[in-house]
C-alpha cells in the first residue's frame, strides 16, 4: 500500500530548551527577516523579557525580547512537552516598542 498523499514529513529542529519546525522556521526568515535561532538566543538571553498569554489562545505567550542583534523580537511560544515550541518571530512593531522600553524603565 502507497503512501498517504496527506502525510509528510515534518522535520523539527531541537536547541537547547526550543524546538520548531524547519518549514515553519525558513517561512518566517523569508516572511519576517528573523530566524527561530535568533529567537531562542533572545529568549535565553534577555533578563527584560516581556511576557504575557495571548488573549485569543492561552496556550500560547507572547514574549517583547531584545535579540542579541539589538532588535526588539515579539516571539510566540507554547509549551511543548519538555521544550518551549517557538511558532513565529518578528521584528517588534512600533507600539511594541514603546510597551518595551516603559516597561524597562519602570
């Protein structure tokens, strides 16, 4: 019997304490110019971190982080298993910015 032509490989890529997956991953790159590896560097490394639970999905957090890059990342995570899934990353809007920098003044 053949292959299911609805099944596919889904390769997931493990560092550290995140995982995601590598489509996923390359997408956002092209999408918004930041890499998961990015991501999870700014997750690890900034003690300013901002999170909070997205309001339409609970399961998943919204994190404000400094990138290691200087740019302020909004990163989407959700707990998967023993690893935090990072699901998307971007550039950090510019009211995001501002939620950031009173928040790290405070």
């Amino acid at each position: 019997m053949g292959k299911s032509p609805y099944s596919q490989h889904v390769s997931t890529v493990v560092s550290g304490d995140y995982e995601w997956n590598e489509a996923k991953a390359n997408a956002n790159l092209v999408k918004h110019g930041v890499s998961f590896d990015e991501a999870a560097a700014a997750l690890d490394s900034d003690p300013d971190e901002l999170a909070a639970p997205d309001p339409l999905d609970p399961s998943r957090t919204h994190s404000l982080v400094m990138s290691l890059r200087a740019r302020l990342l909004l990163v989407v995570t959700t707990e998967a298993s023993d690893r935090t899934r990072i699901i998307s990353a971007r550039k950090a809007e510019p009211h995001e910015q501002r939620i950031y920098d009173k928040e790290k003044r405070v």
